[in-house]
C-alpha cells in the first residue's frame, strides 16, 4: 500500500514540474520569434557597415590609426556574453568551454588574458579561474538591449586596447543559424579588420565609385567606433535570439521527458494496485477456505 501511496505523489510531482516547464517553453518561444525578428532585421546594418569599411581600408593606411595597430600579443582580452538565467540548455556551456580552451591555449604561450563578462552565468564561471583578470561584469541587458546599453562596453574595450593595456580582443558570442542549430562563435574586434565574404562583395563593389567627404581618413576614424558598436549590439542580439531558442527547445525536451516519466510511473502506479487487489482477494478466500 505504502508503494502505490509513494508512486500516487511522485506521478503528481512530475505533473507539476511538466506544467512549469511547459509554460517555460511556450514563454521562450514567444520571446524567441520576437528576439528573431530583432536579429535577423540588422543584419544588413552589419554587413553593410563591414563593407563600407573594407572599401576604405584600400584607400587609405589603416595602421596609422590607433585601433588598426597590430602588436606583439602579450595581453589579450576575451569579451564573452552569456546569460543571467539558466535552464537554457547548453547555451553558457559551449561559450564557456570555447573560453577555457582559448585561455588554456594562451597560457601556454605565456600570453595574459584578462576577460570581460556580460551576463552572471558567465561571471559566476570566471571567477572561479586562476590567472585570469576580471576587468568587468555587465548584467540586465534584457532582451532588447540598446546601443546605450552597450556602449560602455565598447569605450571600455577602446580604453584598453588604445592604452596598450591588452594587444588583442576577442568576442565569444553564440550565433543564430536556425531554431535548432546555435554555434559558439570567437571573432576578433581589435586590431580592427575586415573579413568579407563572397556573398558581401556585392556590397564593397557599389561602393567603388563612391566619394567621401571631408577624405577618406576623417571617415575612417570616425566610423570605426560605429562598426565595433554595430559588431557589439550585433553579437547581443544574436546571443539573446540563441538563448531563447535553446531554452525553449531544452523546456521541449523536459516537458517530452516528463511525459514519459509520467507513463512509466503510470504504468508501476497500476502493476502495484493490480498486485495489491491479487494479495487481497487471495487472503479472503484463504481466510474463507480456513473457516470452513
């Protein structure tokens, strides 16, 4: 009797949590096809800005600006953006794990690292790291974040990168390919460069006839800032769009999973109910048998 009072609770436990976690998926998803649409609409803005400046880096000598220099790496700073909640299934770990084999890897050639952390999943992990220099934490940019929200990331990495203080700096972010499929995505900010596809060079073509005014130089230094912001806000939106998605497809499989458990625990719930009515109808008819 005990097992089947045992197994009643555990099948109204699992009907709980797989309410909660079916109201999380269908959250996620709304929130997913809105973070979507926000990232997928600037795209072009990205692509457009890296072609402008692609066709003007051939017109001028971008190492005579300060964010094109290229030095000897000897300290190197990692920007990663990861979430401040969890259950998003692998999301925070596959950005961590690419930043831990790019530091491990840095270590080896005696480069320092230090890091700077967008979200409390990452933070929490970074700070657990020896030999590696927390420089800032940013939290709550929601699912909407704005270039103001950014920006001080971004005058942060100029700082540093403008002082000498770090040669490189690289972005860990978590690309949007499709519902399904979200890739950990290392790319580099500064020195700035510029990596054109084939598909984008339609865009660096149209600018072939283009002037610039007041020169080519005072548009170089002046858009420069813009691009790395465009790539920052970018890399946000595309993280936030991942996230969503892998929250929703891990609530997905949850929700599936709890369903089984459900049937499973059913299915024990009714071999023990069957095998206590068979114990019982046989200890009345031995007791009827004993009386006659």
């Amino acid at each position: 009797m005990a097992n089947t009072i045992t197994l009643k609770r555990r099948i109204g436990s699992v009907k709980n949590t797989k309410q909660i976690t079916k109201a999380m998926e269908m959250v996620a998803a709304s929130k997913m096809r809105k973070t979507q649409e926000a990232a997928h609409a600037s795209r072009p803005y990205r692509v457009a800005a890296t072609s402008l400046l692609a066709r003007l880096s051939t017109m001028t000598d971008v190492e005579n600006h300060p964010l094109y220099q290229k030095r000897a790496i000897k300290n190197k700073l990692y920007v990663i953006i990861s979430s401040d909640r969890g259950l998003a299934g692998a999301y925070n770990a596959n950005i961590l794990r690419k930043l831990t084999q790019s530091i491990l890897q840095d270590h080896e050639t005696g480069i320092n690292v230090s890091v700077a952390v967008v979200g409390k999943q990452g933070a929490n992990f970074v700070k657990r790291l020896n030999s590696v220099n927390i420089i800032a934490t940013y939290n709550g940019f929601g699912d909407h974040p704005t270039s103001n929200e950014v920006r001080p990331l971004l005058h942060t990495i100029i700082e540093k990168f403008s002082n000498k203080q770090v040669d490189d700096v690289e972005l860990l972010y978590t690309d949007l390919e499709s519902n399904i499929v979200q890739n950990a995505k290392k790319i580099l900010l500064l020195p700035a460069r510029f990596d054109i596809s084939e598909a984008d060079q339609s865009h660096v073509a149209a600018l072939a006839n283009a002037t610039f005014e007041p020169s080519v130089e005072a548009v170089l230094k002046g858009v420069t800032e813009r691009l790395l912001e465009a790539q920052l806000w970018q890399a946000m939106l595309e993280s936030v769009a991942s996230e969503h998605s892998m929250r929703m497809m891990a609530m997905k499989n949850a929700t599936e999973n709890a369903s089984e458990l459900i049937d499973d625990l059913t299915l024990a719930f009714n071999t023990a109910r069957q095998a206590s009515i068979t114990q019982e109808l046989a200890e009345i008819t031995g007791g009827a048998e004993a009386m006659k």
